[in-house]
C-alpha cells in the first residue's frame, strides 16, 4: 500500500515537470494514475471481501513510534475506491474544465497530492501517520481553493478553510495524543480492541478534541462557514472535494473511532445535536441561496449534518444507513458539482434565476443532472432512495431519540427534494420561452464523468447486491465489528411507514420547490441575520484580534529604550527578591551592625571620593566634566583594587579608565553641542526603578559575602603556580596558563570591537546604504 | 595641546615608554604586570603622541618603513644585489643622496598586521602542544634559559601575543578616530 | 584523531580563518575564498565531532592539561555537538548567500573575519564547561553580533543597535554579577563541578537560587524570553540579510542551549519554583511573540517576532523537563536553526527582486518564481509544524511531554500559538506570494537586470540546500529525533557529564 | 568595610541604572560605563577581600601562603575588566555616529523602528 501513496505523491511532484513535456496532455498520466490505484485496490476486494483486511507496516519515525502502517479493512477500502474511482473522473473533468489554464500542471499536482493524502488517511492504522495524511489533506485543499490565486475573495476563502481545518486539525492533534497515551498504543486496530478507554479519565477531553477536528473538517456547525466560501474553487475541486472526499475525512475518522469512543452519553448527544443542526440549518440555507454552487455546498453541509447524525444515533443500523447514504450522497453530489461546473463553463454564469432550459443544447450534461437529481431527490430505482429508506429505518429505530433523528432526516430529506426538483429538472427541462444562451457546448471531458457517476447511481439502486452490498456489508462491519450483520439492501421493502414517509417527504420537497421564488424574494431580508453568523463573526474576530494585537504589541514594543530597560530591571529584582524571600537565606545583619568596625580612614576617603563624584555626576551638565569625574571614579576603583591586593587588576583598572577618557575626548569635539533633556515626566518612576536596582544588588551583595567559602581554586593555583606553571605572579599565570582561553576570548572580543570600530566609522551610510 | 615642548617631549618619551612596556610584558610572570598591561602601556604611549602630534605624524614616525630600491646591475649576482640592498637601506641618511636611488616606496606597519600577528602568535602558541598530541595551551618550557627571561615557554609566547594584539587594536582604534 | 584536537576544532578552524582574513584587510576576494574554505572545514570538523559523540560518548579535554576543576574543561556532548553541526551547515549556506547577497563594501570592512568569530564563539559556548569561560565566549558572540549589526552604518540600524547593544549589556553584567556570586557561595567554576556541589547533600543552596536568577535573566535577555525580548525585534530586521539571516537563525538558540544546559545541570535544585517560573514565561513568550508577528506586516518584522515564538517552545521542553520534552526542545532548537535561516534568506531573495521587505508592495512571486515559492512555503509550513515537515516532530513531541507531564493549559497554548503561525506564515505566502504585485501607479518601474536576474538565480543555491536539509528531516526524521533523544537523555542524566568531565 | 564597599557598589549600580534610562544619549553611555564598573566592583566584592597580601609569591616562597588575596577573581575580573573596554569603545562609537546620523541627542528620536507599518 505503500507503493499507491509513494506512486501518488512522485506523480504529483512530477505534474509540473510533465506539463511542461506534455504541454495539455499531461491529464493522460494524471487520470492514469487513480486509475491504476483504482485497480490495484480492487486486488485486495477477494481478501476483503471475504472478511480479512490487508495490514502493512513501514518503518519511519521509529523512536517516536510514528509508522507508516496501512491497514485496508472494508471501510478503508470503500473509501479508497470511492476517492480512486472518483479522482478518475475528477482528474479527466478537470482537464476539460480547465484546458488551456496555464498553470494546469500546478493544479494537478495539488490535486494529485490531495488525493494521495485522502488514500493515505483513509488507508492509515497509525493514528499518527493518519494526522499527517490528515493535514496534508488540509494543506493541499488550500492550495486548490486558492487556485485563482489572483482572485482577492479566493485567497481570502482558502485561508479562511486553512485556518478553520488547521485549528481543528491541532485540537485534533491533541486529541490523538491524549488517545494515544490513554491507550498506550498509536495503531489504531490495536486501540479500536480497547473497549475500557470510555471510562479512561483522559476520554472527555480526547473526545472533545477529536470532535473538534471532525467537525471542522466536515464542516458541522458552527464551523461550516468555510465549506460555501471555499467554492471558490475550480469546480472540479468541488466536486472532489467538497462532495466526496475531504469533508467526508471527518466522517471517516468518526466511523472509524466509534467503536472506541461511542456508546458514551456524550458522544450521542453531541453528534446528535450538532449534526441535527447541521443539517437542518444547511438545508434553510439552501433554500434562500440562488447560486448553483452554494446551494450545492449548503446541500452538502446538511449531507454532511445528517451523516453525523447517524454515527451518533451508533445503532448498526443507523451506521449501515450512513455508508449507504455516503455512497449515494457522493455519487449524486459529485455529478451536480460537475454538471453546475459544465453549465457555468458553456453559459458563464452560476445564478438559477438565469438558467432555463439549457436541455436541448447540452443534452448529456442534462441527462447526468436529471439522474442525479432523482438520485438526490430519493427516487425509487435509485441508491439515493435506499439510503433514505434506511436513514428513516435507523431514526424511528431509536424511540429515545426518534423525534430528533426523524424530524431531522425529514427536513433535510424535503429540502433535497426540492433542490433536486431545481437542479434536475427546472435547469435543463422547464419550459421557457427564451433558455439561456450557451456559448459553447460542453466537450466530452465535461459531461462523460458526471453522466457515469449518474448511471452508476442508478446502477447500484438496481443492482445494489451487485457491488454495493459485499463492500459496504464489510464496510459496516469494521465499524460495528459484527460479524454476524448482514446488510441487506433491496430496493424494495414493500409498503411500510417509512416508504409512505419518502412518499411524503418527496410531496413536501415539490411544495417547496413551488414557492422557491418567494424564499428567494424573502432571503435579502435574513441578511441581517448573517451578521451574526459564524462567517462574520469568523471575519470580526479575525480583524478585531488583528488590531488588539497591533496595539497591544504597539504598547509593549514601543520603541523607548528606557521602558525596555524598566521593564527587564523591574522583572529581574522582581524575581531576585521573590527567591530571596522563598528560600529565606540567613543574613546575619548584627555582624554589620559595626559598619565601621574595621575600616581604614584612606577607605572612607576613597569611598567618600566616590559618591562625591556619582553625586557630582548626577547634576553636572558639562560633558567635558562628567567624562573626567567619571574617570576619577573609575581610579577610585582601581585604587580599592591596589587597596585589596590586587595590583594588576588595578594596573589594567587605570590604564584602560584613562583610554576610555581619551577615546571620549577623541570624539567629543565632533558631536553636537550638549543639550539639556531632562526625564520628561517619568522622572520619579526612573528614580524608583534605579532605587530598587541599586538596593537588590546590595542585597544580595551582603548574602553573598556572608556565605562565601573558602575556594579550593584558590589553594591550588597557590600551590602550582610556581612549582607547575612556573610564574610568581599567581594572576598573571592564571591568564596565560591555568585559564588561558578566557584570555584568548578576551583578545579576540578586542580584536572584533576593534574592526567593528573600524567598520562603523568608516562605512558611511551614504557609501554603503544598500540592503 | 599642541604645544612645541610638549609634542617633542612626548616624542622622544614614547620610545622610552616602549621599552618599559616590554619590561613589564616580561616580568608579567613573576611580578604585576604581563602582556595586557605592558601593551596598554606602549599603547597608550603613541596615543599620547597622537593626541599631541597627531595621527600622521605618529604613524610616519613610527610605523613607517621607508625602503630604497635599485634594480639589479648587470654583472652583479643576486647575493651582492641583496647584500647591497640591505647596505643601502642602513646607511640611507648617509647615502641617500649619493646612491643613485631609483624607487622608494613605504612600508607601513599597519595596526591590523599587529592584530592580525598579535592573534596569530597567541593561537599558535596554544596549537603548539595540539601538535604534540597534548591538550591545547598546554605550556612547553624549553631547556635552555634567556638572561633576562628565563626559560621562555609558550605562556611568555602567548602573552607576547596578547600584547601585540593589545597594541595593534589600541592604535587602530585611536588613529580611526584621530583621523575622523 | 585525538581527542584534543577533534573538541577544539570547530573552535579553532573559524579563529584561524579570521586570522588569515585578516592580512587582507579590505580586500574582500582573498578574504572570501579563506572564510569560503574554513567553513567547508568547519562542517568536516562537526561532523567528525558528531560522529565522535554519538560513538564514543562525551569528548572532553582539560585546556592547558590542568585536571578537571581547576582547569578549563572543554567538552562535547550529543547536544553540543548537534548545536554545532546545525551552525556550520547555517553558516555555510548564509556564506554562500553572502557572495552575491552583500554589497561589497561590507565586504571589504571585515564582514568574513567577524561572521567566523562570531561561529567561533557559538563553538566556544557550545563547548564550554566553564562557567566563566562561557561568558567569555558569549561576550565574543555578543561583540561579533553588535559589530555586524552595526555594520554599514545605516539609520535603521544604528537604532537597532543601540537598544542591541544596550540591552545586551546589561545581560552581560548580570551574568558577570551571578558568576561572581557563584564562585564566592561554591568555590568553583567548572559546570560539572557545580553540578556536583549543588547536588552534594547538605549543601546550603538558598543563594545558589538566587543566582540562577541572574543566570535565567541574563541568559534569558540573551536568548530572547518574554519581558526580556525587546531588543529582538527592534534589531533583527534592519541589517543586511547576510547578516540577520545568520543571526536570527542561531543567536537566540545559543541562549537556549545554555539555559537548558545550565538548568539541567546546575540550577535544579528548587524545582517547584524554577520549572513553573520557566513554564509560565514560555507561555507568554510563545503568545506574546506570536501575537507580535500576526500584527506586523514587514515580511522581516514578522520572522523576527515568530523567533520570540519559538524561543516560547523550546522554553517549554525545559520547563516541563521530562526527557522526551527536552528531547523535544533539542530537535525544535536544530529544527529552527535551518528554518529561520532559510526564512531570512528567502525574505533576502524576494527583497532583492522587489528592494522592500514590505508586504504590502510585494506580490505575485508565485507566477514569477515558483521555485522560490515551492521552497518558502516548505519553509513556512515547516515552521508552523505541519506534518510531514520538521516543526511538527518538535511540535509533537514538546505536545505529548506536556500532556504526558499533565501540563494541559502549556500545551493548549502551544497548539493556539502554532494556529496563529500557521495565519501568519500564510499570511506572507498570499501577500507576497499569491497576490498580484500592486503596481505603485507606474511610477517607478522596478528595471530588473539580467546581472541582478542572474545574481537572485545564484542566491537560490543556499536556500535549496538549507530547504532540502529541511524537508530531509521532515521526511526522515527518525535519525536526528533518535539523537535528539539521546542528547535529552545524556542531559537529564547529568552523572554522565559530571564524570566525564570530572574523571570519576 | 564589607558592609560599606556593597552599600557602594548598589550606589553605583542605582546611579548607572538611573543614567541608562536617561533620555539622553551621553548618559546613556555614561551609564553603560558606569554599569560595567559596578559589575566589577561586585565581583570583586564577592570575591572576598583581602587587605594588603597580593596573590604574588615572594622570590623565597615555593607556594602561596596565607593569608594572600584570592586570585581567581582578581584573574575574571580582569578579563572581564578587558572585555568591557571593548564593549565599551564599540558602544561610545555607536552613539558617536547615532549622533551624526539622527543629528539628535535625544533617544527617544530613535523609535521607528518598532513602528508597526499598516
């Protein structure tokens, strides 16, 4: 299984390159490759079919326990033929809908790359190899959704699907590590085995991050604003991965965790409650919308709610409902994004109020839609039939939780009856005096695939043993893991509650298709409504943390060099004092108390000659002073140095002082006479930080002294330094012997200030200004 | 500050401070002093010179290496050539004017060649024992003694670089800003 | 080789290079072809040393042959020598950049002899086991990045510099000021011997606590934590990219590196008060410098910020101090090491073709380069940590410590933190990248030569190689998680370091 | 005399502390300078005092006997005595050409760089 991801991703990575050998053929080995994926997982149907599953292990990031293993059991490998098959198609429609673009070899390498990521994910038995697969997915979907990429409204609608399934994809990050310490394993068949983990106390959060992944990727409320928005996208995008791929990742990460994380009360209830809304406020929304492609995303969404829906409902019934509605929901919804694409292509324009009659002219796109809308509209003969059939058998199935279910399923069912009754029928065969202009005809890359997608719906409505059943029976099984169930699908079940309930739900969809014109009139007056939906309020947030952001940032990085120091001052005593208050060292103040005890006169006078000059300095406004008292401070120093038995430190002391003054003096007479600023206003803040630096220094300057010992460096350096190292000069052998490289440091610090000096005067902005 | 007494006071000192700073550079290891000091010392010397005479004067002084040259006579060999070379350059002030001189250009002893040796001799003097398989900087003592010295082992080497470089970086900084 | 000679090397080849740099004062070709060679040996020499450590063990050798305490101990360790592995390969690929990418009177004022003292010093401090001996090479560090800085002496960076400088001072006195506090209370300067001390029962550690604070707010200044950042963003974005493309890349690392060497080692001891301290600033730097990033719109001003970012997550594996979190901050640290090099050199690239870093007048790269777009947005994603790239093992594994150490609220952070680098970075790719380029009204119509075509076509040879090195240890992560892992594990078990270092 | 020569050092350190937040570009580097002394001072400090007795062994003496001050932090204090000279020089330069590019003492003039550009 590796080999198909492998093959995936060096044929993606090779698109460009082949686009520019091809030229517009490129699209040969671009729908070869699916198809050869296509076939290749056929191979494995015989095991699977007979109720084994395939598992393969590659070493990767062994340390980690991060490995690429595949596992392909009936659900994974009724995904993967789902997003082969499909990608066929795709990759053949994109080449008619996207001709002569010139970055044709761009698009089918992220294409390509979605689609390899989507078998990965779906193929993964490592939860960690699926995240990655899982934010490839992410990634390579916002290259697509921002394919026009000099389209404004596009970017924006791509970056907004990233940062949406990005977030989701982090919390889903966390939610798989929390799974996977929990269960102290990342391969997900061997955690799938674990039945005690609802009771883990790491199960609530998991699960809420989990969920929080699936949702955003499968744009459950409220994170599906993303979904209308990103259909932006080139239409073959859509319909790849707005209808049956992507969005449909959550749902599988869902199916494929409910046997671990089901059951629980809280695992029904949410899905229950945001799938239900999902699909029920998708459908509303469907219904006010009058561009094809959104009232197709807002179909999905309430496809998407509905399928939630089932998982939470976690009967078997309910889980066989949802691969069957999953199959017939893909196989329907794929074909209208194609044939809304061909219509858009050969017409211009998207908006149904325009679009009349378009059948005679392009009469195959319009046959794909006509069986797709009966497909959708849940039609007898066809697969979308049986699936509602068995969403209504899976929601009265429950009493607790039947009322819910059922009113759910009914609304969405109507609504996507009505927009069947829209797309199917109203597009290409309502009677009108004047249809739509067609500028040209559709080619044979635009209608074949949707028109085979059609049959194919009807097909498996016919024949659903056929194909539909081996697959999805085992399908069902690795989610339920009964083995004994046996999924019957038959097309007819005979007269019963739930077929006069389609019944029904049909004759309400035509009733609201009657009085669409009216809902459309109605929806500019739901704008305001809008406003405070997740999508603006997506755009607030966004914008409003942008600016706090800015001024928050603003106030901390405000370019004053002095509230830099402040604030650095200020933590560090903070903390200094914070710790010496926390670990209480002993400072045993009464040996002070005889400050004087033991103090030479020429100290004070020294000490004395000190403050002198640091009060001196404090007010003197000449340069030229400050500079020399500075430096009478400076050998004031060096003589304490001299005073303490430390003649070379003292030497260094006075030499380098009076080179400082000399460099001073070097430089004084080129600058600018001296202006007097004072601290404006923050004068006493200033004196408070200075004060509180001054004091923690003392501090913890008389802690130390206090708690000095005795240093065995010292004994040593005594001892060898004649006998070893052959120097009286116990300092003198210690830089150039004992510790050495911290001379050859020093030395190399000097010699770097000194080119930098060097550099700095000489290398003039005006000679060298260039970046 | 420029006055005359001052600026030829200071000239003829600095040469004087220069041996001094060489002696406290070398009784560095036995007494305070060393290469650091020693080469603030003869540093601050020239800054000195340069504050009073300023920075070209000081470099032409005492950086400058004025070199006669005279291309090779035919008939003579390369060893006389050179020999006569070095003769000329020694006896310059007598024999400038008598020698019929071709060329002569400046060496300048630039403070980046001090740093540059400066650096060099103090790396090298640590890589010496490297060489021989010991850990770096490790001190060699040769036998033999030098009067003034003592035995001179690579720690004296090293300050002798530190020193140097001290010296180069001092000047180079000063003449930059002098020549601002 | 011996032992001797291998640990010093990567110290010496830089400082022999800027040595030989420097006879040729002003003359930038002789100059370029020396830096060119000593960083082609560097490399050899890291990776002698690497292959050494992950051998044999800790290397060390006692300079001037004076046993362990008394001496300075130079020693290598699989952290150190990762460290320095990822330096040479930065180094070599901003000198690369550097010979097209820099005008030639930086050149010419020393710009090769400083860049090799500068790598000189992260070898020094990469080495060291002398806590003096550290600040000395923090100080040649310190000093090669004010002079780089400053070099070309422009308006911008002038000012940067200053608060540069300034700031960095005051680190560096800080750091002083707690060395001499700790030779005073311990009575030594070697790290092992510290470790040792700190850790002998009985020990009297009060004020050993209280020193780490001098170590974490000097360290801390240096390597750009929460309120101590200031000086990053106000300096990163204004030199030439040859130089903050080196700088940024590796500067603040360095400083985490020693954080986590010395937190691990020596300051230990008060663990209820020192992890949850480094805990809650490796929060607020994680969220302050992110949030710095999302409200800048200058393409540097933005990298710059998401190092503060980033210097929050390495901070994390620290506080959390379990091994796979340290092993987490090892990998994360080499990780961003490349990352943010290769970053600033694409920053480079595109401002070298449009002569602005701002976002607002760039654009429509995607069309006009798209290998170079390939290449950022590899880069990009790999620091927002999407998988399969490198961030996200760093990512992972710092995640997985926190919730494994139960430290939930840190690791929530740290997944918000890493959404608004994933706005951020993609923020850059659709300006400067995906949106048309605005034309300023005709105006000034920017006449791209085909010597400068040429120039930014060779300038894409370093970010290639930085971009493949990335997307390796993306794709192949296993060989460097799997070391750093051992670094961690070398690291928390410090009687490994304490007895080699002290021959017991 | 302890007591009293940290009560000094803290008066330098508060003193130079106030100078680098000065305004003014002059005190800015006075303060650095001042700061790099106090830092030393401190070592110094901690390192322990010990009057009169340098670390130097008398021509008779094959060892170093006490009392004699402790060398190690005369040895640091020195280099680092050393490396603040260069840091030094750099940053008085830097203000030197701050002053001839921005034409101001004032270093509040210098804060566009942290400007946010819309």
């Amino acid at each position: 299984m590796i080999f198909i991801v492998l093959a995936g991703f060096i044929t993606s990575f090779l698109a460009p390159l082949l686009y520019r050998l091809l030229g517009r053929y490129v699209y040969v080995p671009m729908v070869l490759l699916p198809l050869a994926i296509f076939v290749c997982l056929c191979s494995f149907l015989p095991e699977v079919l007979a109720g084994q599953y395939v598992q393969q292990e590659y070493v990767w990031v062994s340390s980690l326990n991060i490995n690429l293993q595949f596992y392909l059991d009936g659900l994974a490998l009724f995904f993967a033929l789902l997003i082969s098959g499909f990608g066929t198609l795709v990759m053949l429609y994109a080449k008619g809908y996207l001709d002569d673009h010139p970055l044709l070899g761009r698009f089918y390498l992220y294409l390509t790359l979605f689609m390899t990521a989507m078998l990965g994910l779906v193929m993964s038995d490592n939860i960690f190899s699926l995240f990655v697969f899982w934010e490839l997915t992410s990634i390579s979907s916002y290259l697509l959704i921002g394919f026009k990429h000099k389209n404004e409204t596009s970017r924006t609608s791509a970056w907004q699907a990233l940062l949406v399934t990005g977030g989701g994809g982090l919390a889903l990050m966390g939610g798989l590590i929390l799974l996977g310490i929990g269960n102290n394993s990342y391969t997900l068949s061997d955690i799938l085995v674990n039945n005690g983990f609802i009771s883990h106390n790491l199960y609530l959060p998991a699960l809420i991050l989990i969920l929080l992944g699936c949702f955003t990727k499968s744009a459950q409320f409220p994170f599906h604003f993303w979904l209308p928005n990103a259909m932006e996208a080139p239409t073959p995008v859509s319909a790849y991965l707005h209808s049956a791929t992507m969005v449909k990742a959550g749902i599988y990460l869902l199916a494929r965790l409910s046997p671990l994380l089901g059951g629980s009360e809280v695992w029904q209830y949410t899905l229950l409650l945001v799938g239900g809304v999902t699909a029920v406020m998708g459908a509303l929304l469907a219904l006010q919308k009058t561009d094809v492609k959104a009232i197709l995303a807002y179909t999905t969404i309430s496809a998407l709610g509905l399928l939630v829906t089932m998982i939470g409902l976690n009967s078997e019934l309910a889980l066989e409902g949802m691969l069957v509605f999953l199959l017939a929901h893909a196989l329907y919804k794929g074909t209208l994004f194609m044939v809304a694409g061909a219509v858009d292509h050969s017409t211009g324009t998207r908006e149904v109020q325009e679009l009349y009659g378009l059948g005679r002219q392009m009469k195959p796109v319009a046959i794909a839609a006509t069986l797709a809308g009966l497909s959708m509209a849940g039609l007898l003969p066809f697969l979308g039939f049986i699936g509602k059939e068995l969403l209504y058998e899976a929601a009265l199935e429950d009493p607790a939780k039947e009322l819910l279910a059922f009113a759910v399923t009914f609304i969405a069912g109507s609504v996507f009856a009505c927009i069947a009754t829209l797309v199917g029928y109203r597009l290409f065969w309502s009677k009108s005096t004047n249809s739509s202009p067609v500028k040209h005809a559709p080619g044979a890359m635009l209608y074949l695939p949707p028109l085979l997608l059609g049959t194919a719906g009807l097909a498996f409505g016919l024949w659903p043993e056929l194909l539909a059943t081996p697959i999805l029976h085992r399908a069902a099984q690795s989610i339920t893991g009964n083995t004994e169930l046996l999924l019957e699908l038959t097309l007819w079940h005979g007269f019963t509650l739930v077929l006069g309930l389609s019944l029904l739900t049909l004759l309400v969809g035509l009733l609201l298709y009657r009085f669409l014109p009216r809902l459309h009139q109605f929806a500019p007056a739901l704008e305001a409504i809008y406003t405070y939906g997740p999508n603006n309020l997506y755009h607030k947030g966004i914008a409003g943390f942008l600016n706090s952001s800015r001024k928050f940032i603003g106030w901390l990085q405000n370019g004053y060099l002095r509230s830099y120091v402040a604030t650095i001052v200020l933590t560090f005593s903070g903390l200094v004092l914070y710790t010496t208050f926390r670990n209480k060292p002993e400072l045993a103040l009464a040996e002070y108390a005889s400050l004087l005890k033991n103090t030479e006169l020429y100290e004070i006078i020294i000490m004395i000659l000190m403050v002198a000059g640091l009060i001196f300095l404090m007010n003197t406004r000449s340069r030229l002073t400050s500079i020399v008292v500075m430096g009478l401070v400076g050998y004031s120093a060096a003589l304490f140095y001299i005073l303490f038995g430390a003649p070379d430190v003292a030497a260094t002391q006075l030499l380098i002082e009076t080179l400082t003054v000399v460099i001073f003096v070097l430089l004084l007479h080129k600058l600018p006479a001296f202006t007097y600023l004072s601290h404006v206003g923050h004068k006493y803040k200033y004196i408070f930080v200075s004060v509180i630096f001054g004091a923690t220094m003392t501090y913890v300057l008389l802690f130390t002294q206090q708690h000095a010992v005795g240093s065995p460096l010292k004994d040593y350096y005594g001892q060898a330094s004649y006998l070893e190292a052959h120097g009286r000069n116990i300092v003198n052998v210690i830089l150039v012997d004992f510790r050495g490289l911290d001379t050859l440091g020093e030395i190399t610090v000097l010699a770097i200030a000194a080119l930098g000096i060097v550099g700095l005067l000489r290398l003039n902005p005006e000679k060298g200004g260039k970046r | 500050m420029k006055t005359i007494i001052l600026s030829t006071a200071i000239r003829l000192l600095t040469p004087l401070f220069q041996v001094f700073s060489i002696y406290i550079l070398l009784r560095g290891h036995n007494h305070p002093g060393g290469g650091f000091i020693g080469g603030l010392i003869g540093a601050i010397a020239f800054v000195f010179d340069t504050l009073a005479n300023g920075h070209e004067s000081t470099e032409k002084t005492f950086f400058t290496l004025k070199v006669y040259q005279q291309p090779r006579k035919s008939g003579i060999s390369y060893l006389q050539h050179y020999l006569q070379f070095i003769r000329m350059n020694i006896q310059r002030k007598k024999e400038a004017g008598q020698l019929d001189v071709q060329q002569q250009y400046c060496i300048q002893l630039r403070p980046v060649y001090l740093m540059a040796l400066g650096l060099f001799i103090a790396t090298i003097s640590g890589t010496i024992s490297l060489l021989l398989q010991q850990p770096f900087m490790t001190s060699q003592w040769p036998e033999f003694h030098i009067p003034v010295l003592g035995s001179p082992g690579t720690p004296l080497l090293f300050d002798l670089g530190v020193y140097l470089l001290v010296m180069g970086i001092i000047l180079k900084i000063v003449f930059t800003l002098a020549k601002e | 080789m011996s032992q001797h000679l291998l640990v010093l090397l990567p110290l010496l080849l830089p400082l022999y290079g800027a040595i030989l740099c420097l006879p040729f004062w002003k003359r930038s070709l002789p100059q370029q072809w020396v830096a060119g060679c000593t960083q082609v040996c560097w490399m050899a020499s890291a990776a002698m040393l690497i292959y050494e450590v992950t051998t044999t063990g800790i290397v060390k050798t006692q300079i001037g042959n004076w046993p362990a305490p008394y001496g300075i101990t130079m020693v290598a360790d699989i952290f150190s020598a990762l460290m320095i592995g990822a330096s040479t390969i930065v180094g070599f690929a901003v000198y690369l950049f550097s010979l097209r990418g820099l005008n030639e009177s930086r050149k010419t004022y020393g710009y090769y002899p400083m860049l090799l003292l500068l790598q000189m010093g992260i070898s020094g401090v990469c080495l060291t086991g002398d806590i003096f001996n550290l600040y000395v090479w923090f100080e040649v560090l310190l000093i090669s990045c004010f002079t780089l800085l400053a070099l070309g002496g422009t308006k911008a960076q002038l000012e940067g510099t200053i608060k540069y400088v300034t700031i960095n001072m005051l680190a560096s006195g800080l750091l002083l000021t707690g060395i001499g506090m700790v030779y005073s209370l311990t009575g030594s300067l070697n790290l092992a011997e510290l470790g040792r001390l700190v850790r002998q029962p009985g020990s009297d550690l009060s004020l050993v606590n209280i020193a780490s604070i001098f170590f974490l707010i000097g360290f801390g200044i240096k390597s750009a934590i929460f309120p101590l950042f200031f000086w990053l963003p106000a300096s990163y974005h204004t030199p030439p990219i040859a130089i903050s493309a080196f700088i940024a890349g590796l500067l603040t690392k360095v400083g985490i590196y020693t954080l986590i060497r010395l937190f691990t080692l020596v300051f230990i001891m008060d663990r209820n008060f020192i992890l949850p301290l480094l805990l809650v600033l490796s929060g607020l730097t994680m969220v302050v410098g992110v949030l710095g990033a999302a409200s800048q719109t200058d393409f540097r001003k933005i990298l710059s910020f998401h190092i503060v970012s980033q210097i929050g997550y390495m901070l994390m594996g620290l506080a959390i101090n379990t091994p796979l979190a340290i092993a987490g901050s090892v990998f994360f640290i080499l990780h961003n090491i490349l990352v943010k090099t290769n970053l600033f050199l694409i920053s480079g690239v595109v401002a070298q073709r449009h002569k602005t870093f701002a976002l607002k007048k760039l654009g429509g790269e995607y069309l006009k380069n798209p290998f170079l777009a390939i290449l950022f947005l590899l880069s990009a994603l790999s620091l927002a940590g999407i998988p399969p790239f490198s961030g996200f093992w760093g990512k992972f594994m710092l995640a997985k410590a926190g919730l494994l150490n139960e430290n939930y609220s840190i690791v929530a952070t740290s997944l918000a933190v890493s959404l608004i680098t994933i706005f951020s970075m993609t923020k850059i790719w659709n300006e400067a990248f995906l949106k048309p380029k605005p034309d300023n009204n005709g105006s000034e119509k920017e006449v791209v030569t085909s010597e400068e075509k040429q120039a930014s076509r060779y300038l894409l040879v370093p970010v290639v190689l930085l971009a493949g090195i990335i997307l390796f240890i993306g794709l192949y992560a296993e060989p460097v998680i799997s070391l750093s892992i051992r670094a961690a594990e070398q690291l928390k078990n410090t009687d490994l370091y304490i007895n080699a270092v002290l021959n017991r | 005399m302890e007591a009293l020569l940290s009560i000094v050092t803290g008066m330098l350190f508060m003193v130079s502390m106030y100078f680098i937040l000065h305004r003014h570009l002059f005190k800015l580097i006075l303060g650095l300078i001042l700061f790099g002394l106090a830092t030393n001072l401190f070592m110094f400090v901690a390192g322990g005092l010990t009057r009169g007795n340098s670390a130097i062994l008398k021509q008779d003496q094959e060892v170093a006997i006490e009392p004699y001050a402790d060398p190690v932090p005369q040895a640091l204090l020195l280099t680092a005595i050393v490396i603040g000279f260069g840091l030094q020089a750099f940053a008085i330069v830097i203000i030197k050409r701050v002053y001839q590019v921005y034409k101001s003492n004032n270093l509040d003039d210098l804060a566009n760089n942290d400007n946010i550009e819309h």
